[in-house]
C-alpha cells in the first residue's frame, strides 16, 4: 500500500505538538535542521507503515531532544549516534507510551529482513559498540552478551538523560572500543596468525609484514581496511592507532537507502514571495491625478461641456437613492456593536448599601448598589479587492455600485478603508500629453526572484484607487473617476468619451493580489491601530494558476532563473513562518482557496469576505464549484436564488462568499412610476421595488453580523 506522505507528516508534526516543516524528498537519509524547523525525510516508498513511523518517530525524537550544539571533535560521530539514539528512542517512548509497540513491531521487521546484515556473524565477537547498538535497537530479537566492565557502560547508556549525559557514555564507549582494538592489535604483532599456504615464500611475506608492523608501519590492507576508518600514528609508541568501526551502523544506514523509491514522485515545495509594496502599489493621488488630467484634457479636445453630463447625473441620482442602504447599514452596525458590547459588560457591588431594597433584608443578602461597565467597542477597518479584468465589463457598473454602498456606510460610522484594483495594465507606456509622445514605465521586480517561489509577474500592480485618508471633496472627485470609467464599459463603449489607457481591464491577477495581501493587512492595521479588519473581495471569477520560479542552465554554463507551471500531484505550498502545508490542487478556484486558506491562518483576526457578482446564465456554475449538484445543500442554493436572487456559501476559502444578481443590483430600490400609469404598472413597481430592498437588506444584513 502506497504511503501517504502528508498523513506522515501530520504524524510528525503531532509527535514533536509543533507545527514542524515536514518535507519528503529524493534524499539518502532523513535530516533534521534545528535552526530553521524543519524535518526532510526521505521518500521509504517500500518501507511498511510500522517502519515508516517508526523512522518517524525517531527523527521527531532528534527533532525534540537533540541541541543544536556542536559536537565533541575527538569522538567519532557513529559512537555519539549510537548513544544518542538510544536516548531519544528512551525519552520519546516515556513521552508516548503508545510509541513502544511501534518501534517494537519496526525494529523487528528490520532484524527478520537482516538490515544489520548479521546472517553468518558472530555477534559475540563484534566489538562493544555494535553490539550496543544491536542490544538497544534489536535486543528483543538476538542473544547479546557482555562481561562485567562493558555492562558497567552499556548501563551508562541506559541511564543518559541530557546530551551531557551522552557525551559522558559516547567517550567511555569510545575509549573502551579503540583500548580492545589496540589490544586485538598488539596481540596480532606478538603471535602473528599463522600463513594459510606451506611455502616458504609466504612465510617469508608474514615474517616480512610482522618486522613492518613493528617497526611502527602498517600494511596497505590494513590501513585501507574500511571507507571509514582513519589511520593515524601513536606518537607514544610504535604501535599505530586505527579507530574501530561500528559495522552494524554503517549496514543499517545502507540498508534503510533501499528503502527509498527512486521512482515515486518528489514533492516541490512552494514558497510566496515577500513583495516589495512601493513597486507593486500604485499611490491613490497618482492615479486621479491622471485620470483627472486626461478626463479634463479630453473635455477640451472634445470642445463642449455634455460629453459627462449623462454619465455624471446617473452618479449623482445613484448616490440619492443608496442612503437609504447606507443608512440601514449604519443602523444595523450600531445596534450589533451596541448588543456585542453589552453581551461583554461586567456587573460588580459598588460596597455601598441600596436604600431602595433595605426592606428586602429578610429575604434577600444583595443589598448594595451595583454598577455595570460596558466593554469597549473594537477598532474596525475594510480593505476592498476590486477585479479589474476584462470579463467585469459586463458588471463592472453594478460591483462598483456595490462597494460605493460599503464607502458611504464607512465614511457615516468613521471607519477607515482603502480599495485596491488588481490589473495587469498599469505598467504600461503611457501617451504624455505635454510631449506629444509615448513614455514607457519604469518596470521593476517586485522581489528577488529564486528557485520555487511563486511568480508574480513585473506588470502586476494594486491600484489605491480609493481611500479614507482624503478630503470628502478629494473623495467625491475619484469616485466620480471610478464611475466614469465603469459606466463607459457598461454602456458598450457608446457613451461618447474613452478613458485613461492605464485604467484599462486586463487580466486577473487574483492570486497575485492574495500575495501582496500578506503586506498590505499588517501595514494597514499597523498604520491604523486596529483590532479587527475585513477583506472584501468583489470579482466575478476564478484566476488561473500561478507559475513558480525554476533554476536552468543557459547554453554559456551560466545559470538563470526561468518559470515553469505547477504540477498538481506534486507541488504543495509551504508556510514556513506557520510550519504549515497546503496541498496545490488543480481547479482554479481550489487554488484561490488555497491561497485565502494560508492568509486566514496567517491573520486570524481578518474576516475574508467574498461579492461575487453573478449573471442568470452563470449562477449554477458557480454554485456546482462548491457543492454537489445533487446535494441538499446545492438545492437550498437554488431555492435561495430563485428567492431573493442571492445566497451566501460558507465552505469556500472565503469566511463567506455572497452571490449576487447582477439585474437586481443595477435597478433602483426607489419606487418610481410616471404620471398617470395604471394600476398594473404601479403594482408592478412597487413589487419590483420591494424584492430590492428584500434583497440589499438580507445581504447587508448578512455582511454586517461579519464585521462587528
């Protein structure tokens, strides 16, 4: 059975009760970085799921128990392992009792698989570190003895409880193992073993390579006698020193190799990118600064003053008619604020005595005055996402009618705010009209650019196309801006004017706006000293995936940095300041909400609110993107929308994702009829009118239980 690699690293990430960084990949062995906190294993395809989490817990025990401290340099690194290791498997079975059938039943498929590669050994004659390492990992299963001065250590190791403690017992053992090595040695130059052949020639050879031994030398056999082993001379003495091995080590280690699938996929581990916010957002005076600049310019060129007038009285009756939404809002915000804060208010005995209920002395014991103190209100803030793409055309004028509600109700209850445009087209040549000719922009990336980080292209750019920080003059001006050129799209480009080329819709860079998210949130309530914010994202589709950053080879040797798309069975997106994963799959709105999952984990505090608005034809659609179409739930959707031509989903990335008819938000809630309709055509338009102000105040309702 296949292992599942994320089920493993949630394992790891329990045993350590942190949020490790767990990553599996093409390597020999597992690793452990104790700076950075995080664990790589290697991919044990052809492990079983008892070894696998046996190899697991022992890595989480190094993870846990190991300091980050340099070892001891004159004592070699298989004899502190060995010691360590039976202190990490000792510590994590005393903190999961659970652990010690696990490591039981994975240790004992090791030795019926002969890792330690034992068949035809005889372990008594191994010197003592490999069978201590043999008796604290395989005890169970082999007959291991030892004489009276190595129990004295093999206990040693037993009862190590801190690295001091190993270091203790790893230079006992040491010293213990290179003494009988030296003694087996000197032994060998005393009674040298006898020549296996008759002839006196080979004699000759023994005799030869005895007198070279003691005259200080050492054979070439013996000095290459192992890839580990070190040859150095003894100072002291003319006997040679060569340090003893722990075979048994160096087979399991080579063994557990096998394990590894060189075939199984590696996962690639994505990163997001710190932008840089000077260069990605574009400053709020900048931007009406041209758009007035350019709307003025075309005026005159033009040569009369009605080329706006339709356009601008449309505005000026829209913003007549949505006081009565803005003022439901305020009223709304008011209460719930008010209900939260009394929902949190203390009573306490002030000690002073109530006269009022002194004759209730019989029968009651709280006779003092008492005083309720009201918890203060939160500081709130909004900051709106506006999709600025080619496919809001359509609906543009109704989103941008939604989110001048929203304003005005921000503007009426002082609570700051700042709305962003997400394009593609801001980084752009630009016609000068004071030159006469094309000025290209001064592109720049937006961060360093490296191996797996998510790509964010150099044309991407968030407008500030609106903000709390400006003049009510200042204010009216620029969103008289946004409605022009909002109007102009929906009205087929038969409206008589054209707009600034930098304001034009592009594509949709939703997924990038989620990136500069993760700088714009802390800045914005950092500036603004605020408790709690909400991010509104008004779109009407889903963003394709983004691309990741891929190291290659250019034909002169040099190496540079290129782009490649994302493999959903392989890629997974990794939070290293949460120690969090985020499997990339492959819809594109499984990938936005994958990208809204790791912002809401990395702001708790921040409600993420989803306004998509929604045509009749596109509505089941977007409903079947998060549920079954068979399903109840899919159902009581559809009953909501033939309803009320709205409804609210509560299982994508966003805390809520509303949906909204695009016909019911572009006709006007006021109840109008011309001088002498019938009563039919008064009838109809007092329903007509109803049904929208049913519809703004359920959604409004809705939207203000999320913010207070």
């Amino acid at each position: 059975m296949a292992v599942k690699h994320e089920i493993k690293s949630q394992l790891a990430k329990l045993l350590a009760t942190e949020d490790l960084v767990v990553e599996h990949c093409h390597v020999e062995t597992a690793q452990f970085n104790v700076q950075t906190r995080v664990l790589t294993l290697p991919l044990w395809e052809k492990a079983s799921n008892v070894v696998y989490d046996m190899l697991v817990g022992h890595e989480v025990g190094h993870a846990l128990f190991t300091p980050n401290e340099d070892p001891p340099k004159n004592i070699p690194h298989q004899f502190l392992n060995i010691v360590e290791d039976a202190r990490i498997e000792k510590l994590m079975k005393r903190r999961y009792m659970g652990l010690s059938k696990t490591f039981y039943g994975g240790y004992r498929e090791l030795s019926d698989e002969d890792f330690f590669c034992l068949e035809g050994e005889d372990v008594s004659k191994m010197n003592l570190a490999d069978r201590a390492n043999l008796w604290f990992k395989i005890g169970n299963y082999i007959d291991i003895e030892f004489t009276n001065e190595e129990q004295e250590i093999i206990d040693m190791i037993s009862e190590t409880e801190t690295f001091a403690d190993v270091i203790i017992a790893a230079e006992a053992l040491y010293n213990f193992c290179k003494k009988q090595k030296q003694e087996e040695k000197v032994a060998d130059i005393i009674e040298p073993p006898k020549p296996q052949g008759a002839s006196g020639q080979q004699s000759e050879e023994v005799e030869s390579q005895s007198e070279s031994k003691s005259d200080g030398g050492s054979s070439d056999e013996e000095s290459n006698n192992s890839p580990t082993s070190q040859s150095k001379t003894n100072h002291g003495g003319d006997i040679g020193e060569v340090d003893p091995e722990v075979i048994t080590a160096t087979n399991l280690e080579e063994n557990l190799k096998e394990l590894v699938s060189e075939n199984s996929s590696e996962n690639v581990y994505l990163e997001l990118p710190k932008v840089n916010l000077d260069s990605i957002v574009i400053n709020n005076s900048k931007i009406h600064l041209e758009s007035t600049k350019f709307f003025d310019h075309q005026k005159n060129v033009i040569g009369y003053d009605e080329i706006y007038e339709k356009c601008d009285c449309e505005f000026i009756k829209f913003k007549r008619s949505a006081q009565k939404e803005v003022n439901y809002l305020v009223k709304e915000f008011e209460c719930k604020k008010a209900a939260d804060s009394y929902a949190r208010a203390t009573t306490a005995r002030t000690g002073v005595l109530d006269c009022s209920k002194l004759h209730t002395y019989k029968y009651n014991e709280d006779l003092f005055k008492k005083v309720t103190t009201l918890a203060e209100g939160k500081n709130h803030g909004l900051i709106f996402v506006l999709d600025w793409s080619g496919s809001m055309s359509r609906v543009l004028q109704d989103t941008v009618k939604q989110l001048y509600n929203l304003i005005w109700f921000c503007k009426k209850v002082q609570i700051p705010f700042e709305v962003y445009a997400f394009t593609n087209e801001w980084n752009r040549s630009v016609f000068d009209y004071e030159t006469g000719r094309y000025e290209s922009a001064n592109v720049k990336p937006h961060y360093q650019k490296a191996a797996n980080l998510l790509c964010v292209p150099e044309n991407f750019s968030m407008l500030n196309i609106l903000t709390s920080k400006v003049s009510a003059k200042e204010m009216e001006t620029q969103m008289l801006n946004i409605w022009r050129i909002a109007y102009y799209y929906c009205s087929n480009w038969g409206c008589g004017y054209s707009i600034p080329e930098r304001m034009g819709l592009s594509g949709t860079p939703l997924n990038e706006a989620f990136i500069a998210l993760h700088q714009i949130l802390p800045k914005f309530q950092r500036e603004n000293k605020l408790q709690k914010v909400q991010c509104i994202v008004l779109t009407d589709g889903e963003a394709p995936h983004l691309v990741r950053h891929v190291e290659f080879r250019k034909l002169n040797g040099d190496l540079d940095i290129g782009a490649r798309r994302l493999n959903s069975d392989t890629c997974v997106l990794r939070d290293r300041k949460l120690g969090t994963t985020y499997r990339v799959n492959y819809g594109y709105n499984e990938f936005s909400n994958m990208m809204l999952k790791n912002l809401r984990d990395n702001f708790p505090n921040v409600n993420f609110i989803g306004i998509r608005v929604l045509e009749s034809r596109d509505v089941n659609s977007f409903m079947k993107l998060y549920c079954d179409q068979y399903s109840d739930e899919f159902h009581k959707l559809q009953s909501q929308w033939k309803k009320l031509k709205s409804f609210t989903i509560k299982n994508s990335g966003y805390h809520a994702y509303f949906g909204l008819s695009s016909t019911v938000l572009a006709q006007n809630s006021e109840f109008e009829v011309d001088e002498g309709a019938t009563k039919a055509k008064i009838k109809t338009a007092f329903i007509k009118s109803l049904k929208t102000k049913k519809l703004n105040k359920k959604v409004l309702g809705e939207f203000i239980s999320l913010v207070v």
